[in-house]
C-alpha cells in the first residue's frame, strides 16, 4: 500500500545551503521512487530558533487540512515542530549530534522521542544513549559512482601531479576539526600534497570531488553515521578516518582505508600508507557499500512507518475501519 507521509526537517539543500541536509532529500526522493506520496515541510532552521515556531504551527495546520500515514521528523529539536501533529504517527530520526553532542539537545531529543510512536537511530553508538531502530543513512550508488579522475581534474581546475586530500565539510563546523586536517596535511611536510576543502557545493557535484581526490579525511569529534564516508567509498575514494560514529563498521573488510587515532601525527601516517600504497593495488570500497544503498535504508525505514501505523489502529480499531474506507477503491453511484 502507497503511505502518504509527511517529512518535516530544518535540513535541506535550499536556503543558500546547497550541502546541508542533502541526505533527507534523498530519502524523500528514493520514497517516491519506491511509489509513496511524500510531502515536506522544511525550514531554514539555521536562520533563527523562531523558524521552529513558524514550522510547528505549519505541521499543526497541515496535519488538520490533510490526512498523512504518517509524521517523520529529522532530528530531536526538529521533533518539537511535530508534536502538534493532529495524532498522525510520528517518527523521530536521530543523525548524531543531537544525540551525542553537549546536553540541551540530547535532553531534548530523549523528551522528543519518549513522545513519538517511533525513534529511528543512525549508529548502534546512538541507540546506547536513546534507544531506536538503527539504520544508518544509505548512500545513492546511482549518483555516487566513480569517474575518470582526469576528467574530474579537468572540470574542477585542480593540478593533475598534485596529491589531493578531500575534507568534505564546512570548516567552521568545529565539531569537524579542520584544525587537526590541515595540521595533518602539515605533518606530512610534502609538497605536492594539498588539502581539498569543499562546502556549499550542490550534492550532486560531490562526485567529482571523490573522484578527483586521492583519499579522504574525516577526524570530527563526533559523528552519527557519516554519509560522506559511503559516499567516497562508493566513489572508490579511499578513507583515512578517526574512530568516530559508525566509521569502523563501514569500512569493515575493505582493504585501502585506515583507522587512526585522532592527531595530525596518525592520521598522516595512516594518509601515507594510502598515498604509497603500491602501483598495481585496486581499490574497491563500492562494493562494500551495496550494503547501504538508498532502497534498502529507506525500505528499513518504511517498515518502520509500517509498524507505527499498525500499532495506531490495534490502540483505536475505529481509525481501522476509517482506514479501509479511505483506501478503498471508488464505485460509481447509482441513483434507484
């Protein structure tokens, strides 16, 4: 059966931040792919905390005009927005910091999603702190794949000698540590290796960044499930990365990549492993990565609205019945 759904997230690449929350469109998109009717409600939340208000009285007169399968918020503060939801099914998606980063947001996502009909968590580290269904956000293998890394150079105006090491993330995000990237790049005192800093560009470009890197970086403080990692590996981008967030279980078996502590001394021991690996050795993360595709998250994550909608109709069997008339097929009317 086709779910009508509701997405509502501060995240989305709009509001002049092309990059952030590209994830949840691409979610809604591999949702209608997959047949279902999906709205969103989203809203620059970055702007000011009085966008969150706006959006909840937004949810709260959409969920009474219309009739929706189910409500899912991205995010624990984002969750607020929908807790007037006209008792439509919710579900909650942690992706990390709202969950694992100081105590307001943490304490506000617990409230959120003792609340809600559903949590859904994106790293089993989440899930110690709130509990939820885990289920890391997939990766797009259709858009992420890999391309002639001439070519990628070519349409990017990078040096075809030069080592590029990618740090895909906006460095004035501390939590991301740009300190500890660029004082890696130092570490390893070489002069053809630079470091690629790429933020603000539309997701769809992101695969010529990996394309045209040699390695990528992640050294965050924290992370929940990092999808820049599936997506360089699905690109064939090897990862130089910090034990953060669910990094190890992704790279899991998949020769080339490396996990090291986090300071600019090892993570440019672990780049220079990747960078003088030897001339005949082939690296293959994507294939690893047909474990995350975008179908089977989203299809983990309609099971889940499948299970709240369910449970809804065994606590009220009237909205069952109610159910089973709004999905019935149209007759037409004979007058006697």
């Amino acid at each position: 059966m086709c779910l009508k759904i509701l997405v509502v997230t501060a995240m989305y690449p709009r509001f002049g931040k092309e990059s952030s929350g590209a994830f949840v469109m691409q979610q809604v998109e591999q949702l209608r792919t997959l047949g279902h009717d999906v709205e969103t409600i989203d809203f620059p939340g970055h702007r000011s905390k009085l966008e969150y208000a706006k959006a909840a009285f937004v949810v709260a007169h959409q969920t009474r005009r219309k009739r929706y399968d189910v409500v899912h918020a991205h995010y624990g503060v984002t969750g607020l927005c929908t807790l007037m939801r006209n008792a439509t099914p919710m579900v909650i998606s942690l992706h990390g910091s709202d969950a694992l980063v100081g105590w307001i947001e943490p304490l506000i996502s617990r409230v959120v999603c003792a609340l809600a009909d559903a949590t859904i968590v994106v790293s089993k580290a989440i899930a110690q702190r709130i509990p939820g269904t885990v289920i890391p956000c997939g990766v797009d293998l259709a858009l992420f794949q890999p391309k002639p890394r001439t070519a990628a150079r070519q349409r990017l105006g990078l040096l075809p000698a030069c080592k590029y090491i990618l740090f895909p993330f906006d460095p004035a995000r501390r939590v991301k540590r740009f300190d500890i990237a660029s004082g890696t790049i130092k570490e390893l005192a070489a002069r053809n290796v630079e470091l690629l800093t790429v933020s603000k560009v539309h997701y769809t470009e992101m695969p010529w960044y990996y394309s045209a890197a040699d390695a990528m970086i992640l050294c965050s403080d924290s992370e929940g499930s990092p999808t820049s990692v599936k997506e360089a590996l699905a690109c064939n981008l090897p990862v130089v990365s910090t034990d953060v967030g669910d990094v190890r279980e992704i790279v899991r078996g998949i020769a080339g990549t490396e996990i090291v502590e986090q300071s600019p001394v090892s993570l440019a021991a672990g780049l220079r492993r990747v960078l003088n690996r030897p001339p005949d050795f082939v690296f293959d993360g994507r294939t690893a990565m047909e474990r995350y595709s975008q179908q089977k998250a989203v299809e983990a994550i309609v099971a889940v609205y499948r299970r709240v909608i369910e449970q809804r109709l065994l606590k009220h069997p009237s909205r069952r019945d109610a159910e089973r008339t709004r999905t019935k097929p149209a007759t037409d009317s004979k007058l006697p």
